[in-house]
C-alpha cells in the first residue's frame, strides 16, 4: 500500500535520521515547533480530553503520556462484562443452583487480572508544561530534562499497523517529544545526545492534533472556563474538589470510581509510581498525578 503524507502543512523534518538508536521507524514527521504552533483547522478545546490531562493550574499542565484511553477503558469493558455475566448468571441459578458459582469461577480470574495490572504496574510520569516560567519537564529512564518551551521539538508522524503477514490494518499515529542532552536538568546523566518520548499515539490522526491544539492554547492563554468543566475528572483530587458540597453525586462518583476506572483512585495512593525528583519538587511541591 502506498504512502500517504499526514494531513497537515507543517514542514518535513529529519530528527528522527538524527536518533543514535531508533527503537521504532515512523514515516512522514512532521514539525509542529519549534516555533509551537497550533495545526490549521482543528478544534483546541479540552472536550473529551481528561484521559490525557493528569493535573491543570494556571502554572502548570501534566500531560498523561503512555495508556491513556486504553488504560481507562479495560477497566470498565471488564467490569461491565462481569455485571452482566454475574446477572445471567443469577436468573440462571434459579433454574440451576450452582450456576452463579459457575460463572464466578469461570470469569473471576479475568476480573482480577484487570485490576491486578491497574494496581501493580508502575505509574509513569507525565511531561509537565510550565506555562508561568516557560519550561517543559520531561522524565526518561530516569534522566530529568526541563526544555525552554520556545526550543521544544515535536514531531507528527505514523507507521502501519500490520494484520497477518503483510496485510496491512490501519495507519497508527504519533506525536514525538524531542530531548536533547544541552536540556539535561537532572537525575541520571544522558547515554544519548537525543532521544525522543512518545507524547500520544492512537489511530485517529484528528485527536492527535487536536491534542497538540489544546496544549498550544492551554501555554498561551491558561485555563479558560471549559476547560474547568471538561476537565474535573482527570484527577481524584479535582474531581471531588469539582463536587465538594454535593455528598450524593460525591460518593456515587468515587463508587463508579472504584468499580469501573480504579487507576484513578489507585494512582493516587499507589506506591507503585514514580516520583518528581526532589530538584523538581523543590519548584513545584509535591504533585504527583499520573
């Protein structure tokens, strides 16, 4: 199947040539900035994006970078299968009395795994934007950069998605965050003079940009009152802070809470994550949100 360009006029670019080590080939990078410039025709609201937003102030964003709807989704297709299977499985066992016990031990273990993975697998830090000082914090492998937001390098790119041999299924999309030894801030010393860090990925190359849309917006004008409603969910903490004084919608939300999305309560008493290092907690405090 022949290449296609992505859909936007941005201008080609080589960084990905310039990677000592590419642990994955992508096609078509595009350059979204420097300068960071939002892609022409594309919606910067905050709708829908909670998924990807750990934490919003007027100082600073986190950026989820890794799961994201994925990760949020398992969750809560598992617990759905699990209500209505555990239902069959109630009428049945009027008919049939050991068939509740039946359905448990046959799709218990799948219900359990789900949330074993939620709890037991490491958070991974965001990429802070400081929109007050202009900086961009970035975690990789335990090597801490902080990029001046008019040198952040991001790329747009996508590689085929292959079913079988040589079948091609669909295009799968990127966005690249660019790291450079010169940015290195602290935490363990460079290996490489550039890496890069998966910003997004998903197969719908509109949500990718509209993504970048929102982040270039949130820098340039803050928090606007949308963004106060579309985003109260990204943490536990704004989602309770969002219906303090509202005790019946409070607990109903953190019951939902635990039984189809628990990442959200886990991550944030989880001691299973990563942490800012002091040298970034001294600037911020201590805001841990994944």
């Amino acid at each position: 199947m022949k290449d296609s360009p992505l859909r936007c006029d941005f201008p080609e670019t080589d960084l990905e040539q310039q990677l000592v080590k590419k642990r994955y080939l992508t096609h078509g990078a595009r350059l979204a900035s420097p300068p960071a410039r939002k892609v022409a025709g594309v919606s910067d609201s905050s709708k829908e994006m909670d998924y990807g937003v750990a934490c919003i102030s007027e100082r600073f964003m986190d950026i989820r970078t890794t799961f994201l709807s994925f990760r949020r989704s398992i969750p809560v297709i598992v617990s759905m299968f699990m209500i209505i299977a555990l239902a069959v499985g109630w009428v049945v066992s009027l008919l049939y009395s050991k068939a509740l016990l039946g359905v448990l031990l046959a799709f218990s273990p799948v219900w359990v795994a789900a949330y074993l993975f939620e709890f037991l697998f490491p958070y991974t830090l965001p990429v802070r934007i400081d929109r007050q000082e202009g900086f961009v914090y970035v975690g990789h492998r335990g090597t801490f950069y902080r990029i001046p937001w008019d040198e952040l390098e991001v790329t747009f790119s996508y590689n085929w998605q292959y079913l079988g041999s040589g079948v091609v299924w669909e295009r799968q999309y990127y966005s690249h965050l660019f790291m450079r030894e010169k940015h290195y801030f602290c935490g363990k010393p460079p290996k490489m003079p550039l890496q890069r860090k998966k910003i997004s990925s998903g197969f719908k190359e509109g949500d990718m940009y509209r993504k970048w849309n929102f982040i270039v917006r949130y820098y340039n004008e803050g928090v606007v009152e949308e963004d106060e409603e579309n985003l109260y969910g990204a943490n536990f903490d704004s989602y309770n802070q969002h219906v303090k004084g509202q005790t019946g919608r409070r607990v109903f939300g953190n019951v939902l809470f635990l039984l189809f999305m628990p990442s959200i309560v886990w991550s944030k008493y989880s001691p299973f994550k990563y942490r800012w290092p002091k040298e970034i907690e001294n600037i911020f405090g201590e805001f841990d949100y994944y």
